[in-house]
C-alpha cells in the first residue's frame, strides 16, 4: 500500500475540513431562528440546509457563494440586511483548533491547493481571518469554473492547474476533505485518491457509502501519520 509521502499535491476542500462551516451556518442562523421563535436540533436543521443548498447549486451554478447563501428556509422572509449578514458570514467561519498548524506541517511535504465551493472574495475573507493568511499554492473556487462539486469540471480544472503548474499528474494528488458528497465520491469517478478527514460529529455531506484511500479524524492526525511514514 502507497504512504502519503508518495504524492505530491493535496486539494483541499476547505469548509467542513479546515474551517468549522456547521458551526459557523449555526451561528449565523441563530437570529433569524430567535426573530421566528423557532427551534430546531442541529442535526434536522443542517440536513435541511444541505439540501437546500445543494438544489441551489445545481439551479444557478454561476451564483456566487455568499449569494447562495440567502436562500429561504421556511420561515418568515428575511430583511435584505439578515440576508446579507447571513450570506457574508462565511468569511467569519472558525477554523478548527488543529487547522493552521497542520497545514504549515503538511506543506514540507506537499504544494496545497485550495478547491472549494465559495466565491474569491468570501475565501480571501476567510484566508485573512481565521486561516490567518496561511499561503497556499493554488486558490480554486466555484466561481473560477462555473459550477460548484461535486460536478466533475471543478476536479478537472484542479488537475489541469496542477499539472500546468507544477507537472504534478492525477496519481500524485490526494483530495483531502470532510464531505463525502462533495469530494471523496467524484474524486473517485475522476481516479483521484482521497483522505477523510472526517471530523467527530460533522453531518453536512455525508452519504451511505463512504469512500476513502485515508481517514483521520482531524487535519492534524493526518500530519501526524505523515511524519510517522504512514
């Protein structure tokens, strides 16, 4: 069996696996949930987000991010200014406890490239705050292509940035992410092997059939394994 030291390129997924995004969705959520007096578990209410979010993604693939992040979710119709909040929040998602060390350890190792759902502007909040500035190789998002994953364009337009960039061919590269939907299962269509980082309690993205090459708990076990030979 191959060790992690064998490739060359992580691409990361980077909310739900660097950066705490059911955390941050509640957060943000919790005054429109107070204006409404509603209540609903963490679990039922981050299914219906993903859902939603989900057929918003296929619907209007151009949409930006923080855009995207406006839809409605069953409960009286939210001023333009809690919709803005709500969407905007995203660049004030926390990073996980482990997340900026990690990267700093995996990054002898490896060049770290960013594949994510949002838009430039709401990842370049997030990068300046919690990731604090952390500098990454290459930075890919939804709206760089045209379409949000788990399409299979947003993989292809990585693979063609790494190997333009750096000669790094589909065999060297591990997708590296939390979500099942969104990551492992097209990684595989496109025969990129992957790493879980499957944090304790995460929801959002799951599915019955779970794929992986690696799984750890968290970003750091992974550097650690690295460091181990593993």
């Amino acid at each position: 069996m191959s060790k992690l030291s064998d490739y060359r390129l992580l691409s990361f997924d980077v909310y739900g696996t660097l950066v705490d995004w059911e955390g941050g969705i509640l957060h943000a959520f919790q005054p429109t949930l107070t204006k409404n007096n509603a209540q609903s578990a963490r679990q039922d209410l981050l299914a219906l987000y993903h859902e939603l979010e989900r057929e918003q993604q296929k619907q209007t693939p151009e949409m930006p991010y923080h855009e995207l992040l406006t839809t409605r979710l069953g409960l009286e119709t939210p001023t333009q200014t809690e919709s803005s909040f709500f969407g905007e929040s995203v660049g004030h998602w926390p990073a996980f406890p482990d997340t900026v060390e990690a990267l700093k350890r995996l990054s002898k190792q490896f060049k770290l490239v960013v594949l994510s759902n949002v838009d430039r502007t709401s990842f370049a909040k997030t990068n300046a705050g919690s990731l604090q500035g952390f500098h990454f190789d290459q930075v890919i998002t939804a709206q760089d292509v045209g379409s949000y994953k788990p399409d299979l364009r947003n993989f292809q337009h990585m693979l063609d940035a790494a190997e333009s960039a750096y000669g790094i061919q589909p065999s060297e590269v591990l997708q590296t992410a939390q979500s099942q939907f969104h990551d492992h299962h097209p990684a595989k269509k496109m025969g990129i092997k992957s790493v879980w980082i499957e944090r304790p309690g995460a929801t959002m993205g799951n599915l019955s059939q779970s794929i992986f090459d690696w799984r750890f708990d968290t970003l750091g076990d992974m550097a650690n394994a690295l460091e181990a030979g593993k």
